[in-house]
C-alpha cells in the first residue's frame, strides 16, 4: 500500500513555477526571453511581458550607472537617483554612456507597449510577490544584497506616511486596470527621453567631464584650502551640463514626440481610472478604488482618483494650450502657451527667458492656469503629494 501510494505520489506532476517565481530564480531578463518566445502567449503572459520590458529598461540603466559608478545623487532625472551598491571598480562614464541609457530605456518603453497593445483590455489576473522582483545591478546574474526591488526604490512597505498598514510579504494581482496604469508610465518615461534627446545632451555632458578633468589637473598633491568642490563640485558640474545641453535649439521631431507620449500619459491614466472604478474584488490591489485595499498598505483616502484625475485634467489643458502659464512681466491677462512650445521648440537662454523676450514668441493673451486642484491634492493626502504623483503617475 506505502509502494503504490509512492509510486502514485512520483507519477503526479510537479507544481507549475510561477511567474513570480520564475523571476526570483532567474531575474527579468531571461524570464522576459522565455515569454518572448512564446507562441501563443496567455492574457497573463503578456502582461508578464509588458511589466518586465518596462522593469528590465530601469535595470539595464541600473546596471549602466553601476558600471560607470554613477552616483544616486542626480535627483534631477529619475532612475538616475535610485541607490544601487557601490562598484569598487567602475569605469569612468562617458558622455555617450548618458545617450545610450536613454535611448535604450525608451525601446525598452517601445517593447513595454507592444506587449500592451497585443493584450488589449482582455482580462487576466497575475499574482506576483513584491519580493520577488529584483534588478540583476551588477550583471552577475545571481541575486545580491541591495538588489531587490523595495531597496532599489525605496519602497519603504508598511512603513512611511503614505503606507498606513504594515503588510508582511505582499503579493498583488494585477489586472486589466494595471495594465492601462503600466502603458500610463511607459508614455511618461518615453516623454522624458524624447524631450533628453532633443536637446542633444552628449556634447554638453562631454564639455564638462573635459573642463572638470582639466580643472582637476590643476590641483596637484596640495590639499585644496575648503570642502567647496566636495560639498558642491558635481552638483554644479551637472547644472552645466543641463544648461549647455538646453541651449542647443531642439529637435522639432522629438519635441512633438514628447508632447505625444505626454497628452498618452494623461489618456492612459484616466483609462486606468475608470477601469479600476468597476472593480469589485480586493484581492491584492496595486492602485485601489475608494472600496478597495492596497496590497502593499498604502493609505488612499476616499476620492483620491477623482482628486488626481483634476490635477490631470489641469495639465492636460495646460498641454493644449488651453491655458497658459503666468509669467511675472506678462501680467494678469497673458501667459505662455505651452503647446506652441513644443510645436516650436526654443532654446533656453534663462536672462531672456527671466526678463521675458525670449518668450514673446509663446506668449500671448487668455486665461492662465491655476494651481488650485494640485494645491487641493496636497491638502487631500496630507503633505504626501509628490510621493503619490510618482506612485499614481
């Protein structure tokens, strides 16, 4: 009887890997590589596709800054700003190494949104655990201390104002409605790399690595006589590369692609919105409606969508051109269109720009945005509003 109940128990097949279980072993690269390759993908593959293009394009930047040893401290751009270990023996960064991060983040965007569109609104459920997922930063492939993904970005779970309920070892299924939250961020993401290219930064970047190696040649074995350049160095290093890089007159094509993928950002967003509005269950919700709870713990007071869904609605007008932005020569009655901006793309020259000729050419009279709904969404989550923009997107 023990025999037969043996023989039975080895006949039985094993329990299926899960995706979420696929990705701890292997990471986001080869489980992205397995799907890819499938021939007739499930609704929940797909997803899985879509969600590991867009978390592979942050960790091949990831893995580009831990190369160079890019530090976490470019919190001007995001990614760039994300703590990731120290590389004792990084290479020095060059300025392509900046084009090629972006270039290659906006495919991965690109492949992210394929995967999307193949899936539609069709539904499908994909469970994946929060611990799971981690970003292979030193390309070793085996998974290392300060690899996962809570540590990469700070997803501080059942801690920090924003996250109200502890939760032990999260897991969220996510849905169609995620998948139009997932297509939202990839328009973002691709927005900022198409409005990075247009000012052509490498040459910008490579003037000042140059002028700074220069600068430091100068120094010698004589300790310098202040903390200036360790305190402020790099930080005015990168200011100069931002401004010479925004002199450069910008690349029409790009901007209009910016301009694109940002007015899809907003669409997308408030598809996201009135399909989680229908939802009913609460089974390990990544963006809750107002009777839903979040499976990561994250407080969101009642009206929280329809409260975002103004401060998109505001800068969506502002994207048109429907209101404009004040500037202080222009007065009460005139501002600056920001759609004839991206149509024509100017230079920035801040003294003009300060003093205001160098945006006659946008300016023009009608009614000027109102920071009302933002300032509202501020008191409405209580001095949290950045981090639930970045979350809500």
């Amino acid at each position: 009887m023990r025999s037969l109940a043996l023989a039975l128990l080895l006949a039985a097949p094993a329990t299926a890997e899960t995706i979420s279980e696929e990705i701890a072993r292997t990471g986001l690269g080869p489980t992205e590589a397995r799907l890819a390759a499938l021939p007739s993908p499930s609704n929940e593959d797909l997803f899985a596709l879509a969600g590991l293009r867009f978390l592979g394009g942050i960790e091949q930047a990831l893995q580009l800054r831990w190369q160079t040893g890019v530090k976490a401290d470019w919190s001007e751009l995001p990614i760039l700003r994300l703590p990731i270990p120290e590389n004792p023996n990084a290479i020095p960064f060059q300025a392509a190494d900046f084009t090629a991060l972006i270039k290659n983040l906006d495919a991965d965007m690109d492949a992210s949104r394929e995967a999307l569109t193949k899936l539609g609104d069709r539904p499908f459920a994909l469970p994946i655990r929060v611990a799971d997922l981690w970003f292979d930063i030193n390309a070793n492939g085996s998974r290392e201390p300060g690899e996962g993904l809570a540590e990469v970005t700070g997803m501080a779970l059942g801690g920090g104002r924003m996250f109200g309920v502890a939760v032990e070892d999260p897991v969220i299924t996510f849905d169609t409605a995620d998948a139009a939250w997932l297509s939202a961020y990839t328009h973002f993401l691709s927005g900022f790399a198409s409005t990075a290219l247009a000012y052509d930064p490498e040459p910008a970047i490579q003037r000042v690595l140059d002028s700074s190696n220069a600068i430091y040649a100068l120094w010698g074995d004589t300790p310098p006589h202040n903390a200036m350049d360790m305190m402020f160095g790099r930080q005015v290093d990168r200011v100069a590369m931002v401004l010479h890089a925004l002199s450069n007159t910008p690349d029409k094509t790009l901007a209009q692609d910016a301009y694109t993928h940002f007015l899809a950002m907003i669409t997308e967003n408030r598809r996201f919105w009135s399909l989680v509005a229908l939802e009913t269950d609460t089974t390990g919700e990544w963006v809750p409606n107002d009777k839903q709870v979040s499976g990561l713990g994250l407080t969101m007071p009642p009206g929280t969508g329809a409260r975002w869904q103004a401060v998109l609605a505001d800068a969506e007008k502002l994207l048109k051109g429907e209101v404009l932005i004040p500037h202080w020569r222009f007065g009460a009655e005139a501002g600056i269109n920001l759609k004839k901006a991206f149509d024509n793309p100017p230079p920035v020259d801040l003294i003009t720009w300060i003093q205001g000729e160098g945006l006659l050419p946008y300016a023009e009279k009608g009614p000027q945005m109102s920071m009302q709904s933002w300032r509202d969404f501020e008191d409405f989550v209580q001095g949290d509003a950045m981090l639930f923009a970045v979350f809500l997107n």
